[in-house]
C-alpha cells in the first residue's frame, strides 16, 4: 500500500496540473495572437489565484503578466510581478533572468522591434493615381551611433521625401528634413539631444510618429496623449487609442493586428510624411501583434497604403535588375531601392530607382521600338526635342549646360543634357538621357536641388556603366 500512494500523489498532482496548462496556452494565444492584454491578464492571474498547479506553469503566467502589465503601461504592477516572480520562483533560473532583464527601468519605450535595418514597401490605392507607392526605411545614422534616421519616401503621384534622426533611446527628433513637390524644402533642427527622459517629458514630431507607435504597449483598450511639434514648430496634441483588434490581408500576407485611431483637436498634415489634409475623423493605422509589429496598413481619408514587402535592408554589394518587357537591365548600387511599374506614358515600363543617400529618384523607362539603323540618331533627337518642347513651358529659365551630348550607352546610340532652373528662388538640376537601339528605346531622367548634382552624379555613374539594351 505504501507504494501506492506515492503514484497516487502523482496522478492527483498531474491531473490538476492539466486545467493550469490549458489556461496558460489561453493566456498565451490571448496575448500573442489576438493582442487582447485584458483577457490574458485575467488568465494569468487566475492560474495564480487558484493555487493549484505545477510550478514551471505558474512561474510561466507570473512572468507573461509582468510583460502583459508592461505592455499597457502599468510600470508598478509590472515591476511587482517580476519582483515576485524573482523572490518566488528561485528554480526558474531562465524565467527569473528574463524577468531581471524585463523590470521596468523609469518610463522607457519598448526596445525597437526592426532589425538593424529595415526597409518597407507600401501599395497605395489612391483616387485618380494609377500605381502609388511608398518606402519606408529605417536603421543607424552614418552620422552618429545613437540615433536612428528614419527616411519616407511617398509617391503619389509627385514623391514626398522626409527623412528624421532620432535618438534611439527616446525617439525624439533631432533633424528633421522635409521635401514636398514640386520643390518645397524645409528643415529643422531640433534642440532634443540624445539621452533618457519620460514618454510625458518628450516633445515628438508626427514624422516619426509611426516608429514611435511600434515602441509603445500597444493593447487593447491602450490609449496616450502624446504632445507633438508640427511642421512649423507649433504645439500639437494628438491621441493615440487601440479601438481593437482584426485579421488585415494585404499583398505581404495576412496579419493579426492592432487598429490604431490618430485624432487631434488641431489640423496637421499626414504622419506618412505628405501634405495630405487629415480628415475629421482622424487616421487610422494597423500594427501587426507580432514578431517586429509592422505597420500593416494604413488609411488618410481617401488614401490607403497596405503592406507589399517588409525586408532588411542591410545589402551586401550590388544586385542587377532586368526589365522583362523591354529588356534592358543594370546594376542596382549598394542600398539603392528599385520599384518596378507600368510606363505612365503609353505603352511600356519604368523603374524608380531610389538613391536613399541622396534622397532622389532616377525614372528608366523603355518599350520595344522597330528602328532602321540609319534612322537611330534623328529618331533619338526628335523624342529629346518632343520633351524639351512639353518642358520648357513649365519651367521658363529651363536651360541646358553647353549644348546635347551625343554618345554611347551600353553600346547603343544615346544623347543627354543637364539643364539648370529655378524654383521659388532655388536652384535646380535636370539631368536626362535617350539611348535607343534598333529594337528598343529607353530614357532616363532626374531633378533634384543643384548643390547634391555632381555627388549624386559619381553615385549614378555605376548604373550608367552597367547598362545593357538588347
């Protein structure tokens, strides 16, 4: 009989331990895969309640309710749990080191949830625009180590640039430039300077806004007040609320996420970094729950961007691309960012190579085209001559340095011109080229502020070196 008990106690102890398991993968699938805190909150603390059950699942929802507890913000209760968790659960070794790591240090954001680098592609669906686009990119500053530069590039039609630095411990901005089109440029320095200070205590700007959000216990039921500096340095409030949670499919898959209402009592421009008009009612933004917690989706009145592609950007050498349609290809450099579409002039296709140092965009754009070889050169000539008609009109000083370069590219016939102009008193730099064969036809063309001319110029040279045309 003495030997009975024993496997008794066993028994009793295992079938108690059974209910505990099961409320700990409830709790677990609350907090992880529908992002309700509330509902795994009280799992957790029921397992503790109850008294009942093995140690190793108890220690388990002692630790998942300090992060939970975290997450909304509760920095006291999250301090408790993890306090009792090391004072009670000694045996845990591994659970108890992660809850020593985990204790709240002062009113810190999470830690960032990107890889070093991080580059997102975005789909917009907007009104009258066939094929916009966005790419949002973050990662170190070549400048200094202690913060990050977050870049966003909108185009929709026209491209929106605006690229921050921030500092990593508290996502507050340090530079902030801004260039809408046509050629509106501003810029502003921030007398932020890296360190630690409280959520409460930081002035942001909306342009890092949606970074910020991915460093925040996002919850439902979550809400804060976050005081803003808008464009032009004026105070702004804006409120930031978890309304719940949905499954969002969008062209990088499907996602469990977090919706997120943006309002403020104060007009604002969209916080993707455009000159969007915010509706009355706000924007809202999906956070996935998981893993780096993207931002899914996103909507600005009529405008909608969903998720394409979320991938680090961290590129070893350079990569190639080819154009399936008409043929031609060439060497992407290190870090540059290509984005394939259809031509917006007839038939065709184009890509928008993205130079991320420069923060402008070069458009390559060709189509098949029958051409007699003795025709090649007039044929070239006539197309340049078409554009600078259609041109000039808009930009009345539009000037072209010396005279048209007759050349080679790739082996086929070309012709370019850099021309200069001015914008609201600044001055500006096209550089355009025409290269054509007896099958195809291609074009390249860039602007952008004439002081980064001759830097962006030896960046490009690579391209140009590299192109191919059949």
């Amino acid at each position: 009989m003495r030997f009975l008990i024993p496997a008794l106690l066993c028994l009793a102890s295992s079938a108690s331990a059974q209910p505990a398991s099961d409320l700990l993968q409830s709790g677990i699938y609350h907090q992880d895969t529908l992002g309700d805190l509330n509902a795994a909150i009280r799992i957790y603390r029921q397992i503790l309640s109850s008294g009942a059950g093995v140690r190793l699942y108890t220690a388990q929802a002692q630790y998942r309710l300090g992060t939970c507890l975290l997450r909304k913000g509760d920095t006291a209760g999250a301090t408790e749990a993890f306090q009792s968790l090391i004072r009670d659960y000694p045996d845990q070794r591994e659970l108890v080191a992660r809850a020593r790591e985990s204790l709240p240090r002062g009113k810190e954001l999470l830690s960032a949830p990107w890889s070093q680098t991080e580059l997102a592609e975005y789909r917009w669906l907007i009104p009258g625009v066939h094929d916009g686009w966005s790419i949002f990119r973050v990662g170190s500053s070549s400048d200094r180590d202690s913060t990050w530069r977050i870049q966003m590039n909108v185009y929709a039609p026209r491209l929106f640039i605006t690229q921050v630095d921030v500092d990593r411990n508290t996502m507050r901005p340090l530079l902030i430039t801004y260039r809408a089109p046509p050629v509106e440029d501003r810029r502003a320095k921030y007398r932020n300077e890296p360190g630690r200070t409280t959520l409460e205590a930081t002035k942001y700007s909306y342009v890092e806004l949606l970074y910020l959000l991915r460093r925040l216990p996002l919850a439902v039921g979550w809400s804060a007040t976050l005081s803003l500096i808008d464009a032009q340095q004026a105070p702004l409030s804006l409120k930031a609320a978890v309304t719940g949670a949905e499954e969002v499919a969008v062209p990088a898959g499907v996602f469990k996420c977090l919706k997120v209402q943006l309002t403020s009592d104060a007009p604002h421009h969209s916080v993707v970094g455009t000159n969007w008009p915010v509706a009355a009612d706000g924007e809202t933004l999906w956070y996935g729950i998981n893993g780096a917690r993207p931002l899914v989706k996103i909507k600005s009145g009529k405008f909608e961007g969903e998720l394409a592609s979320l991938r680090t950007a961290e590129q070893v050498g350079t990569s190639s691309y080819r154009d399936t349609q008409a043929g031609y290809s060439f060497t992407v450099p290190t870090g540059w960012v290509s984005h394939p579409r259809a031509s917006f002039n007839g038939p065709g296709t184009s890509v928008d190579l993205l130079d991320p140092e420069a923060q402008v965009f070069v458009v390559i754009s060709g189509k098949p085209k029958k051409t007699a070889a003795g025709n090649i050169d007039s044929e070239i000539l006539a197309g340049a001559e078409e554009r600078l008609r259609s041109t000039r009109p808009k930009w009345r000083d539009y000037t072209i340095r010396g005279s048209m370069k007759q050349g080679k590219l790739g082996g086929h016939s070309s012709l370019s011109w850099v021309a200069d102009y001015t914008v609201g008193g600044r001055k500006w730099v096209e550089y355009v080229l025409w290269v054509q064969s007896e099958s195809t036809r291609a074009s390249m063309a860039v602007s952008m502020d004439a002081t980064d001319f001759d830097r962006f110029r030896q960046r490009f040279q690579p391209v140009l070196d590299s192109f191919r045309m059949p």
